[in-house]
C-alpha cells in the first residue's frame, strides 16, 4: 500500500534518487541565490548587465546598511512583528481550546462545528476581500494593526483547530478519566495535561501560522495604507523608483524579510519535525 524506502529498492532507483536530489534542490535553490547575488552587487555593477555571473564588486556591508539608512525598514520588520505575533498566539490558543472540546467532548452538532471550521479552508480568501474592507471601515479598524491582528486570527483559526483537534482527539481518553477520577477539573486537565502533551505539535504549527502571516502581502495590501502600520511584506514595494529601481537594495531587503521565518524554523526544527510526525508510527 505504501511505497518501499529508498533502502530498499533497486540500485538504478538508489542512484537516480541520489542525482535527482541535488539537480532539484539547485533549481528550487535558484532564484533565491539569484536574490543574493543581487544584493550583495554594486549599482554599477546591475547597470552593465551582471544579473547572474558573480558580482565583480561586493557591496555587502553597503548594501544592507543602506536598506535600514535609507528607508524605514526597522520600523516595517517592527510592525510585521507586532502583527504576527498576537494573531499567532490568538488563533492558536483559541484552536488549542476549540481542538480540545471538538476531540473530548461530545454534544450535540460536534461534527456540524468541525465542519464548519474545516470548511471554512475551502472559500477562496480573494471573494472575502469587499466585505472585510468594508467591515473593517464601519469598525473603525481600517489601517490600524487589530485590523490584520483579527483578521489573520479568523481566518487561521480554522485550519488551526482542524490540526489541534485531530492531534488532541490521538490521545487516550484514560488519561483524562483517570484525572477526573481523582478530582482534577476540566481547566487543570487542559493546563496540566493536554498542553504538555500536544507541545510538540503547537510548536509545528505555531511555525506554520507564523511563516504565512509574515509573508502575506493581499491583506496587507487590502487593509493596510500608511507606513507606520504597513508591515515589511508590502513595504517592499516603497523601495522602487517611479522611474528606476535600486534592485540591489529591494533584493537585501528580501533577504532580510525572509530571515525572522527562517530563523524560527531553525529554531524550533526539532519540535517542528517531532508535531509532524506525532502519531505517524504505532507503538
């Protein structure tokens, strides 16, 4: 049913695996060595036409000093942050809470509730962008940070309590029966028990949430306008010129961008890894 580990197949297939590999981690790898090169050129150096061979002069340093000399970018990186943060910690703990009654507790239109938060994945968020502007401009929330903050915790929440839920609904009811039986309340059972025991996974998709709020640029564009709440995803568009464009610093400014969700992958790898495959194997 499943297909054979690369171990244990043919050595053609062994050794077309090991080609294959490299070949397409270079061309996935590509265009973002392409970015970097970039930013480490000199202007002269893009002007005469050096886009892929290596730079004939390093303006490393120069470079990304500028990006934070010459534009506001600490305060772009400031803003994603207080964004991202809040409404991943949101969506999260609410999908931690809903996750645990849908699994545990049963009453009546369960299923109709996890379905309605599994269904709410399937509606293209490009249909939803009229109503929310318009709703966040009878709120008073157009361009402030709640305005992003809300949203990305609404709109998370569903895909977060369809993975906490099928995580916490893995663990074995005695656990909680044995607890209930010797007096412990339902809020205690929650702190004590089940957080601990689904860390893994909450990292994982703490990880998940956090790269695809960082990155996102339609609501940002949708509902954000000034640069003291605009956040650096559509920040990097302020970088170019009306008439030219300094692409060595758009390019650093990418790269720098890219660094916080890079860096909290790194950091939590092996919890990330470990939320991934939790309940993968039996016992």
């Amino acid at each position: 049913m499943f297909p054979k580990p690369i171990q244990k197949r043919s050595t053609a297939t062994g050794i077309a695996y090991r080609v294959a590999v490299p070949v397409v981690l270079l061309l996935w790898l590509l265009p973002l060595i392409a970015v970097f090169l970039t930013s480490i050129r000199s202007l002269a150096d893009i002007n005469a036409g050096n886009y892929w061979g290596m730079p004939s002069q390093l303006s490393l340093i120069e470079n990304y000093a500028a990006v934070f000399q010459q534009t506001p970018m600490l305060r772009y990186l400031i803003n994603s942050l207080v964004i991202t943060i809040p409404a991943v910690a949101g969506a999260i703990a609410l999908a931690t809470i809903a996750g645990f009654a849908l699994a545990k507790y049963r009453f009546r239109g369960n299923i109709l509730l996890f379905a309605l938060f599994v269904g709410g994945n399937f509606v293209p968020f490009q249909i939803l962008m009229v109503p929310v502007r318009t709703f966040s401009l009878h709120l008073g929330l157009y361009d402030t940070y709640w305005a992003l903050i809300l949203f990305h915790m609404a709109f998370q929440s569903g895909f977060c309590v369809f993975f906490m839920r099928n995580f916490i609904a893995e663990l074995p009811d005695d656990l909680l029966e044995v607890a209930r039986t010797e007096g412990v309340g339902e809020f205690k059972i929650f702190i004590y028990i089940i957080l601990p025991l689904v860390r893994p996974a909450l990292a994982a998709l703490s990880v998940l949430i956090f790269t695809y709020v960082w990155n996102d640029y339609f609501w940002a564009l949708v509902l954000v306008q000034s640069d003291s709440v605009r956040p650096v995803t559509t920040a990097l568009q302020t970088l170019q010129g009306h008439f030219t464009a300094s692409w060595q610093l758009v390019s650093a400014a990418a790269i720098i961008a890219a660094l916080p969700p890079v860096a909290l992958f790194f950091a939590m790898q092996r919890h990330f890894v470990a939320g991934l495959t939790l309940g993968a194997t039996k016992g």
